[in-house]
C-alpha cells in the first residue's frame, strides 16, 4: 500500500507540473483550443452545405462526434513530443534519479494529457451547441460517449509516451504527418459506405472509426449503421480497442521509462 501511495502522489506531482506548464503557455493553450473550433467552423459552415450523410440527417450533427474524435487523436502528438522534448533536455533523467515511482512520473503525464483533453472536448462541444450540433439520447448517454472519447484518450497517451521516449523531438514533429491520414481515413468527416471498397474496410476497422460511431449512437446524431462487424459492433469496439492499446503500451512505457539510455 506504500507503494501504491507514493505512486499517486508522484503521479499527481508530475501531471501538476505538466499543467502549470501548459498554462505557461497562453499562445500553445491558445493555439490547442483554436484549431478545432476553426476545423469545426470550416468543415461544417464552409463544406458543410456540399456533404451527404448516408441515410440522411444534419450534416453538422454527423460532424461533430467526428471532430471530438479528431481532436482526441490529435492529442496523441502532443504528448510524444512533450515527451520526447522532456526525455532530450535530461528533464527525465533527474526524474529518473530521483526517489519517484517510475509508474507515477509517466502516469502523472497521462492526467495531465486527460486534463488537457477534457477542456478541448468541453469548448468544441460549446462551439458546436452554437452552430446546431446537439445530442436528442439524455445527458447520461450524452456523458458516456464523452467518457469514451477520454478512455481512448488515455489508451493513446501511453501510445504517445512510448514513442516519445524512443525518438528525438526533430523525429517527433513527423507524428502529424500519419495522425492526419489515420483521422482522414475513418468515419470523422464521411460515411464509409461512401468510400471505395478497400477503404471502406480500413475505416470501418479504424480504432477511431469505433468510438466516434459509438459517440453518435449515445448522442443520437446521425451516420450510425453499416452492414460491417465493426459498424454494427461499434460500441464493443470503443471499449476494447482502448484496453488493447492500454494493456501493450503501458507496460512499454514504464519499462521503457526504466531503461531509458539517452
């Protein structure tokens, strides 16, 4: 039990230091609250009147769920590179020669890469209660497709972690260029039924593709259905891809944290 103990409050050391650096930043804050709101802006107000959504319905309700879903994965890029930026400068190294859990220093920066996301969910989901977007299933429901929204968080932190301690921050920055496509080729911003059939399958089985079809059967917006294992088990899905992703990478990052060589 004394380890457990020491490993939460060196968790809650680590994710404070994580948030008062953040809040150092007003321009990086700024920046990370802005860029879904113009995505949203732009995708639904700009292109929104030129999208189809299979089976009907509001375009801007079928967005939305797909834009919390982007904005979740893309936060897989901010923490390998705060990672990997902490791991370059020897910020590590003093945590690893300090008496702290080792569980605790990498699981304080999964709370505050949680904390972080929560407040990005909560402004896009403003943003988009302005423009139309709402969610007709209950605020419990409503809650629950959030709630998966952050257990896929939390399984990508421990994704971003890993890498960020296996690559140096000039490789790090190369992350957006697959977080991009890997966001794109799901069901975020169109139907799969509308895709090719080869891509069709591959966003259908995207990880993504399961919580966000999940998220809009909880808020009851469009585009859920599909003829697929995957799209008809969507919500089995969102829970299991996560565990999967928790269950590899977390043991990798914590040993990867103790045999850290750089």
């Amino acid at each position: 039990m004394s380890a457990v103990r020491f490993a939460v409050v060196d968790s809650w050391v680590v994710a404070k230091r994580d948030l008062i650096h953040w809040l150092r930043e007003p321009v990086r804050v700024f920046a990370n609250l802005a860029y879904p709101i113009i995505s949203v802006l732009i995708f639904g107000l700009v292109f929104g009147s030129a999208m189809n959504v299979f089976g009907g319905g509001d375009y801007i309700e079928f967005l939305l769920p797909g834009m919390f879903g982007q904005t979740i994965a893309f936060g897989v890029g901010t923490t390998l590179m705060m990672v990997s930026m902490d791991a370059d400068r020897g910020v590590t190294d003093r945590f690893r020669a300090s008496p702290m859990s080792q569980t605790g220093v990498v699981a304080g920066r999964s709370i505050a890469d949680l904390v972080n996301s929560s407040l990005e969910l909560l402004v896009l989901a403003l943003c988009g209660l302005v423009i139309g977007w709402s969610f007709h299933d209950g605020l419990f429901n409503a809650l629950l497709a959030f709630a998966l929204f952050l257990w896929l968080r939390f399984a990508l932190v421990w994704i971003g972690i890993y890498l960020g301690l296996l690559v140096k921050p000039e490789a790090a920055q190369a992350s957006w260029m697959f977080l991009f496509p890997l966001t794109m080729f799901a069901n975020t911003f169109v139907s799969p039924e509308l895709m090719p059939g080869w891509l069709r399958v591959v966003a259908e089985w995207n990880p993504l593709s399961s919580t966000v079809a999940a998220a809009r059967e909880l808020f009851g917006n469009p585009g859920v259905g599909g003829d697929s294992w995957a799209a008809q088990h969507s919500l089995l899905l969102a829970v299991l891809w996560p565990a999967l992703f928790v269950a590899i990478f977390w043991p990798l990052s914590v040993l990867k944290y103790r045999n850290l060589s750089r």
